[in-house]
C-alpha cells in the first residue's frame, strides 16, 4: 500500500504530532489553510467516509472526542471547522479517512474560506 498517511502512522515520514493514541493520530499539516490546521487520522486504514460501517464506525466516534480535545487543548474555544472530503469529486486526494480541524481565526458561513 502507498498511502501517505499510513506511512506517516509508521513513522517513515515524519509529522508535527498534536496527538496521538492507539486509535488516532492528529498532526499539523505541512500546507496550513488557517492558523490552527490539524489533519486526523485513524489509524486503522479507511479509505473514505463512504467505507464507514459497523465494524469500524466507534472508530470514528473516538475521532470526533479526540477532535473536542484538540480544539480545546489549542486554544479555539469561539469554535472551529471540521471537514472530510470523500471521493474524488468530494476533493478527497489522500485515500485514507481523514479529517481537517480548521482554526484560530472567525470563519465565514461558507464552507471555505
């Protein structure tokens, strides 16, 4: 497999660790599109939010409580932006679940900034 998400988790490529558990793993990302950018992961392989079933979905609970503790934990306590891309025409470019944790200044009512 040649995802570059797993091989992060792995550690052959290195990452600006915010978190990290047994489940999840959260760092910032290389590209910021806002002060405060974290991607985060499962670390079990997903490929996107349409994969989500019965078998793996606390996965994604535990993500969501991971997510409040990082928000928290950096300072956005006016709120923040969570956003999942899905599929190729959902803009999703890393084939691996992940979520984008978008802060640190007043976002807008559209879904970009």
């Amino acid at each position: 497999m040649d995802c570059i998400f797993c091989k992060i988790i792995k550690g052959e490529i290195p990452s600006n660790k915010v978190y990290e558990d047994d489940t999840v793993l959260a760092f910032h990302d290389i590209a910021p599109q806002m002060p405060v950018h974290v991607i985060v992961i499962p670390k079990q392989h997903i490929e996107c939010a349409a994969d989500i079933k019965e078998d793996n979905s606390a996965v994604v609970a535990h993500i969501f409580e991971v997510i409040a503790k990082i928000g928290k934990d950096l300072g956005l306590a006016n709120g923040y932006r969570i956003i999942n891309n899905c599929g190729e025409d959902g803009g999703q470019t890393v084939k691996h679940l992940h979520f984008h944790l978008l802060g640190g200044e007043k976002l807008g009512e559209k879904l970009v900034k």
